[in-house]
C-alpha cells in the first residue's frame, strides 16, 4: 500500500511540475472582431514564456479567402503556405515577453463569421509542449463595390475556392511604379521616388535604374535595401523585403554639370524571387504624387496599371544578373586578372578547346575562384602547371572570352581561402572568386545575399 502511495504521489508531483511548466508560458492573440471584406487587419500575438529559449513554432489556420504578410517576425522565419501561418525559431529571442504580427487580406467577395485560433508548441527538457491560443470569432461586413450576386459566405467558399480563386491585386500581384522625377527644390537636382507593392514576394529583390548620361545617383530613403551607383545604373538589393505590403524608396539624380532636364524618363526593373525562380517586371512611370501615402490612393496607383506593364520581363529561370561586375560582398574591386596570350603555346595550328576541361553548371549558388581569361582556348594542362596550379582548371565561354578557374565552394569564406591561397603560392596576384546560380554568373554581393552568408577579406 506504501508502495501505491510513493506511485501516485510522485504521479501527482509529475503532474504539477507540467501544469506550472505550462503557466509559464501565457499566449495572448489579439483580433479585432468584425472586418471588412475587401480590406486588411493585423492580428497580433503576445507570448510570456519566462525565459524560454528553446526551439519553437506558432501555427494557424487561416480559411480559403483569407491570406497573411508578416509585419513582426521576432527573428523568426516566416511561411504562409496552405493557408497555414508558420512561426519558427530555431531559438527563442531571450525577452520574457515578445509580440508577432502579420496583416491578413480579406477577399472581397466574403461574409459570415469565422473562427481562428492558434497554437504555440516548444521544446522544454526534451520534451514537446502546447499552448493553445483562445479561439475567436471574426465577422466579415460584406463590401458594398461589388455586385451583391458575387458575395458569398466564407464557409460556402471554403467548397467553391478551387472554381473561384482569391482574385486580391495586392495579394497575387507584384508592382513597382516610378513617380515621374521632379526638381527637388536644391538647384537642378531631382527626386525620383519609387512604390513596391511586393505581394507574395518576401524574399532577395533588386530595383534597377538606368541613369541618363550627364547624371550620377545618391540615394534617400531606402527601406533597408543596399544601395550602389555604378556604370550609371542605381541599385536597390534586399536579403528581405520589408514587411510592408507597400513601401516607398527614393533616390536623387545629380547633374554633373550643374544643369537638369526638365523632362527626364526613366527605365528600370524589379526582380525578385518567387517559387524558387527570379521573376523581372518592368517598373512603370505615371505622373503621381507618392509623397501621399493614403492606403486608399496608393492602392488606386496600383490597380490602375495593366497586367501588360508588369508582365513583359517575366524570366523563370534566370538570376537577377547574369554578369560579374566586380563586387565582392559590397566592396567595390577592379576586374582585374591573369590574362593569358593570345598567341597559342603549342607550335603548329592553334589550340582547340579541350571538352573534357569544359565547366559544367552545378546546382544553386556556389563560388569559383578565376586564375584567368583570353580569346582564344590553350593547352590548359601546360600553361597552368607552368603557374604552379595544380587545381582541377575548368573554362567557360563568357561575354567572348575564355575564363578558367578553379574550385567549387557553397561558402564564401572557403572561395576567399582558396583564393588567398593562390595569391601567395603562385605567380597569379589578381585572382578573384566569382559567384555562380544554377550555372549562371551573378554577383558575389548577390549571391551573398541569397544564402545569407558573410563577406570576408
């Protein structure tokens, strides 16, 4: 009897031990409780967890006709796919208290009430656990802008989704509108400010301008993004989009010769990754006023372009650049390198390119590091064990030269090693790693961003 005793005494302190573990950690979700359809809302999550640092997920389900952009991610990475919203942290920010927050879109042709909850799981001493959110109803009001033969009850288009989907611009749709370039008050120089409407888009992005001869570039506001000027074209890159459905950036246009134009047109390019693949639309100029950022003006900018301006340059299989250009993780180098001459090594008839030694694209985003390039193909095995390479030398045809290198690294740091290491072993001093996706040069600083890692020395 004892026995039994000591059993469900330590049963019951077991117990306790997981109820207080579980009171620990508080969850809060705040939503508003009747929405309009049409619009968007933000719904906020506020976690107590008590020094809690442990992997961790918060996840909800969101009905067919609603969709969700992060506002307040917490370091945490954010997915919405299968109208499930996910939360992951690899590690909990070490705050006792935190708040997450993403805006949900509601589909215009909704009403009725729905229900959302949410649940937040983490690992504590090895163990798995759950804090449920409170569950709450929302009601939709229906829209008055459409035809009321459209509208239909949220639990209704749960069954009617796969004939009639979501048809939100801002939700499926990616814009970039240029505001025709004004004087911006100090002498000739000009303001060009730019709106992104990013839609499903959250990840490495790229505004490209095309600056007029005569004119340099500097930037204003740039939402975080990169910015460079160089062979007159100004760049704005992203690793992550801001969490804004809309955002605006600015750059200001510099005469050189202290004179401007007073009608000046631009081109440019949005890029950005979408579904694994670059995508490129055009960025389109209207005589607008985006120093007014009403939701209601700026959305009416947005639906006022035609599917046809933004759909021209889509591309599903190329990088946002397909060209080195020199810059090694946002330092500017020359291009420099070991030229080889044009003059074959071998007597007789010139050299013909060995297949064999031809470079073969490999998958995602590496780096190689170029020893050197010429116009015509040589004997590679001579003329590089001449230099003391004694690497795996592979050559491509690139913009109508040879380019030989060597290697094959998904880190930087390594390519920057083995680089160095050629630099202080052989005759070649300007050897330089170059950045490859699928294949397909890009940037080092690209490249960089894609993956996240670190630029070194």
């Amino acid at each position: 009897m004892v026995k039994y005793f000591i059993l469900l005494v330590n049963m019951l302190g077991v117990l306790l031990v997981n109820l207080f573990s579980s009171s620990d950690v508080l969850l809060d979700m705040r939503v508003p409780n009747e929405v309009n359809a049409g619009s968007e809302f933000n719904i906020e999550v506020v976690l107590k967890k008590k020094g809690l640092e442990s992997f961790a997920r918060f996840q909800q389900e969101l009905p067919y006709g609603l969709t969700a952009q992060v506002v307040d991610n917490q370091n945490a990475s954010f997915a919405f796919e299968d109208q499930k919203v996910k939360f992951i942290w690899l590690r909990l920010p070490h705050n006792d208290e935190m708040k997450i927050s993403y805006r949900v879109k509601v589909d215009e042709r909704l009403k009725g009430n729905f229900n959302i909850g949410g649940l937040f799981s983490y690992i504590e001493g090895n163990e798995r656990k759950f804090v449920s959110a409170a569950s709450k109803q929302v009601l939709i009001t229906p829209s008055t802008k459409i035809d009321p033969s459209l509208i239909v009850d949220i639990s209704e288009f749960q069954h009617r989704v796969p004939l009639q989907p979501p048809v939100s611009l801002l939700a499926s749709n990616v814009r970039c509108v240029r505001q025709s370039p004004a004087f911006s008050g100090e002498g000739n120089d000009m303001t060009v400010n730019l709106l992104v409407s990013r839609g499903s888009a959250d990840k490495f992005a790229k505004i490209e301008e095309e600056i007029p001869e005569g004119y340099t570039a500097e930037p204003m506001n740039t939402s975080d993004a990169i910015f460079t000027f160089k062979d007159q074209k100004a760049k704005f890159l992203w690793m992550n989009l801001p969490p804004s459905q809309r955002f605006v950036v600015n750059y200001k246009l510099l005469p050189t010769n202290g004179q401007g134009q007073t009608d000046l047109s631009l081109n440019g390019t949005f890029s950005f990754i979408l579904n694994d693949a670059t995508q490129v639309i055009d960025i389109v100029q209207k005589d607008i006023d985006l120093t007014n950022l009403d939701a209601r003006y700026l959305e009416s900018i947005l639906s006022s372009i035609p599917s046809t301006q933004v759909s021209s340059a889509l591309q599903l299989d190329q990088p946002l650049s397909t060209t080195y250009v020199g810059d090694e993780g946002g330092k500017s180098i020359s291009v420099s390198y070991q030229k080889i001459e044009d003059r074959p090594i071998t007597r007789g008839k010139p050299v013909e390119l060995d297949l064999s030694y031809q470079l073969e694209p490999e998958e995602g985003v590496y780096y190689r590091v170029q020893i050197a390039a010429g116009h015509r193909p040589v004997d590679i095995k001579r003329y590089f064990k001449r230099l003391s390479i004694t690497g795996d030398v592979r050559t491509e045809k690139h913009e109508g030269w040879y380019k030989y290198s060597i290697g094959s690294y998904y880190e930087y740091k390594k390519a920057r090693d083995s680089r160095n290491g050629i630099w202080n072993t052989t005759p070649i001093d300007d050897a330089f790693v170059a950045a490859y996706n699928n294949g397909v040069r890009i940037t080092v600083q690209e490249a960089l961003m894609i993956t996240s890692q670190h630029w070194y020395k």
